[in-house]
C-alpha cells in the first residue's frame, strides 16, 4: 500500500497515543500485544523489503515461536525457507540451510513431531544442487531424526546417500560411530574400506581402523592395517601413524619389531624428534638398555652435526641430559654437559622476497666445543701450511742469489 509521507506521520502519531493510552489503562497483556503487533510489522517490513535478508527472518521466526502459535511459527519458516538464494555457490546458502535447520529442531522439539522434522530435512536435501556442494551437517542432522524416530534402516539409507552424494570425512565418521555403537563391527569394517578408498591419505582414519581391530582383539588385522598405512605413498599426517604403529608394537611387548621401526623411520627421516624416541626407547625395559640408548643418541648427534643442524642438536642434547640424570650417574651426566653449546648473538643482513638488503637483524648462534676443537684444528692445519709457504718461498730466494753469484763470476772470467 503506497501512502504519502504526512500520511505516515499521521499513523506514527496515533500509534504512539495508543501505546501512550495503554500504558496509563490497560493491563500487561494488553501492553505486551501492542509491542508484539508493532515488533511483527517492522520484520513484516524488513522481509518485504528484501526477502534475503535471512537474519531477519530468523528473528522473525524466533518472536513467533516465543510469542505466536503453532501455525504462524510454520507460516514463517514455509516462507523464509521459500526465498532460495539466487546464485548456486555455497557461500551464498551457509545462512539460509540453518532456516531449515531451524524448522526441523522446532518440529522436533517445540511441536513434538518427528516425522513432520524429518520431512523438514527431507525437503532440504532435496532443494540443495549436490552436484555443485552440499552440506554434511544436513545430512546427519536428518539421519539421527530417523534414528530417534527408531527408524535404523532409515538412517543407514540416508547415510549410504549421504556417502554417495557428498562423501565428506564427517558423514563417514558418524556412520561409523552409529555402526560401532550399535556393535557392528563388520558394517564398521566396510565403511573403513570405502572410506580409505576414498581417501587413503587420511592419516586418522588408518589409525581408528587399526584401533577397531585392536579393540576387538584382532592383532595380526591391526599389524597389516599399520603396515598398509605406512606404504602409501602420501599421506596427511604420517609422524601420527608412524607413532600409533610404534606405540602399538611396544604395548604388545614387541621391542624387536618396535626397533625395526625406528630404523625404517629413520630411513625416511632424521627428525631430532625421532632419534629421541628412539633412545628413550632403548632405555625402557624391552629396549636394550641404557649403554644402547647412549649408543643411539651418539648416533644422533653425529648425525646431526653432519647435517649442520644446531638448533636439533641442542634439543637432542637437553633430551640426553635429562635421560642421564634419570638412568645415568654424575661422570655420565657431566659428559654430556661437556658438549653443550655456548649461545652466541650475531647479526646478519635481513633481505626481502626480492633479495634486496633491508636491514640487520639480531639472531642467536651456537658455539659447540667440538666444533671449536674441528676449527682449531683447521687454523693449525693453515698455519701449518702458510708457514710451509714461508719456508718454501725463502728457498727460492736463496736459488736466485746462488745463481746470480755464479753469473757474476763468469763475466770476470
């Protein structure tokens, strides 16, 4: 209805006299429906205006549960949920999926009607173009209707779909822990299958699989499981996988196997990290004792010091030195001390991406005593050689002079 602007003020005005006039006569119900009527005209107003505004609606939506009954509830979601945004790109449909969200947990928990919720969810899944990008939240919000509604096959029909159709990590870890609940282990054992199908990279899901087998007893299925997991060629986490495998062979006693990890995993890596697991190891009661687990943080040292890595040494020799204290004695602790670095601060040219100077910056180097020792031992070796220079050059001197006396004789003669 178009009006004019005196029009307008006209109304304002008269609305505020009938607020003003039951204030001063009516009762509170009779105040409480003046403000209502004003709050639904001005979202009335608001989604007129722009029917995607969806923050308005779900205010819209929340006066009329707390104030409205049950039919203006629903008459609102059945419009808000009508205004389907315009572009298929999932940015614009991240607030308008919760309006149907919304609806659903209403039905289920204001109206008490699981199925009208699961229709609700229903009619969601049915309008989102899966093709282009879907949402697992709305998939598993609408199985677990159907598993309160004691509806099983129901649930695992929509989970298959839901597999199927989005195929994300969250859609097979709920699946799977409704199967696991439910003691389903060989349903839990084909979900895994084709959840690593799908993404053999995934780091936690070998480890939950190999978890699984573990928990029911299946040690040998876990074992292959590891094994499995390690060979494939790329995987998001493996420090994770490595570390459950090794863990899991020093649980079950296995120091051998345990070791020939390590030895594997070194192999690939030579992460400070992993060289102190190891030695820590071989300090344990099915390691070899403590004489290996110095063997192995020697082993590590020096092979950090050949790869020039300060800053791992350091944290390799802080490891040692705690493990001494622990297994060690007073000579053993103060040998390791010995090799501790002296924290120098230096300064260096700072360069940009482009390589152009920008500046000095302050940083911290450290000065261990055997490399010290290794450059003494240069410095003497170029002393050595300088002075040898010497030697060799007053040699040459002295052949000139000779030759040059024996020139002169020859004149005179």
């Amino acid at each position: 209805e178009e009006i004019t602007e005196q029009e307008r003020f006209k109304r304002e005005e008269l609305y505020k006299s009938y607020v003003s006039f039951e204030k001063k006569h009516g009762d509170r119900e009779g105040i409480e429906d003046v403000i209502l009527t004003k709050q639904r005209a001005e979202y009335a107003k608001r989604v007129k205006d722009d029917p995607l505004d969806y923050d308005a609606w779900f205010e819209y939506a929340k006066l009329e549960e707390e104030h409205g009954d049950q039919a203006s509830v629903r008459d609102i979601y059945e419009r808000a949920v009508a205004n389907v945004p315009p572009a298929q790109e999932k940015q614009y449909w991240k607030r308008y999926i919760y309006l149907w969200i919304y609806y659903a947990v209403y039905e289920e928990l204001q109206s008490n009607d699981l199925d009208r919720a699961a229709e609700v969810y229903q009619a969601c899944l049915s309008l989102i173009p899966h093709s282009k990008f879907s949402f697992s939240k709305t998939w598993i919000y609408a199985a677990k209707v159907h598993i309160r509604r004691k509806d099983l096959a129901a649930a695992r029909k929509l989970f298959g779909k839901a597999i199927g159709v989005c195929g994300k990590e969250k859609i097979f870890t709920e699946y799977i822990a409704l199967e696991l609940a439910l003691g389903e282990v060989d349903r839990c054992r084909a979900l895994y299958t084709n959840y690593l199908k799908a993404m053999p990279h995934n780091c936690r899901a070998w480890s939950k699989y190999a978890d699984l087998e573990r928990s029911v007893g299946e040690t040998e299925r876990c074992r292959a499981l590891y094994e499995l997991a390690v060979s494939q060629p790329e995987l998001d986490m493996p420090e994770m996988l490595w570390k459950g495998y090794i863990d899991f062979e020093i649980e079950e006693g296995q120091g051998d196997n345990a070791r020939k990890l390590y030895e594997r995993l070194l192999d690939r890596t030579g992460h400070v990290k992993v060289w102190i697991s190891y030695a820590q190891f071989e300090g344990t009661e099915i390691g070899r004792g403590i004489a290996e687990s110095r063997k192995v943080f020697d082993r590590a040292y020096q092979q950090l010091k050949e790869e020039g890595l300060k800053e791992e040494r350091v944290l390799l020799l802080d490891a040692w030195r705690v493990f001494e204290k622990a297994k060690g004695d007073s000579a053993s602790v103060a040998e390791v001390e010995a090799k501790l670095p002296r924290r120098v601060k230096r300064k260096r040219m700072k360069t940009d991406d482009d390589g152009n100077e920008i500046g000095w910056e302050e940083y911290f180097d450290y000065h261990f005593p055997d490399d010290q020792d290794a450059a003494a031992s240069n410095l003497k070796i170029l002393e050595m050689a300088a002075k040898w220079k010497k030697t060799q050059a007053a040699a040459d001197d002295d052949d000139d002079s000779d030759d040059s006396d024996s020139d002169d004789d020859s004149d005179e003669d």
